[in-house]
C-alpha cells in the first residue's frame, strides 16, 4: 500500500463513468502523472480512454 504523501486516483471509462481501477501516487512527484490512459472497459467492451479523478480513500 502507499505509504507517505500519497494521492488516491479512481480511473473511469470515458464512455460509461464505470470505475475500471483505483491507484495511488505521489503527491510531489505529479508532474509525470499521466491523466488519461486508454483502458478496456468491461461494459462497454472495448478499449477506451478513462481518465483519472483524484479521491479519498476511505476505509
């Protein structure tokens, strides 16, 4: 699990808004951080562009 100054990001389908994964990151090093990976989604089936909505985790 992340450890530190880290960021939750909850990837969604571009099409549908179907979450599809949830990672985390470092807030500091962000810069590099894509937004917008093309990913397959599970309803629509295909490949689609999700992109990525910072989040709190909750536990």
């Amino acid at each position: 699990m992340a450890h530190g100054k880290s960021q939750f990001a909850v990837w969604r389908c571009g099409k549908c808004n179907t979450v599809l994964k949830t990672t985390a990151y470092n807030k500091t090093n962000n810069d590099s951080i894509t937004k917008e990976v093309k990913k397959y989604c599970k309803k629509c089936r295909s490949h689609n562009i999700a992109k990525r909505k910072d989040a709190k985790k909750s536990s």
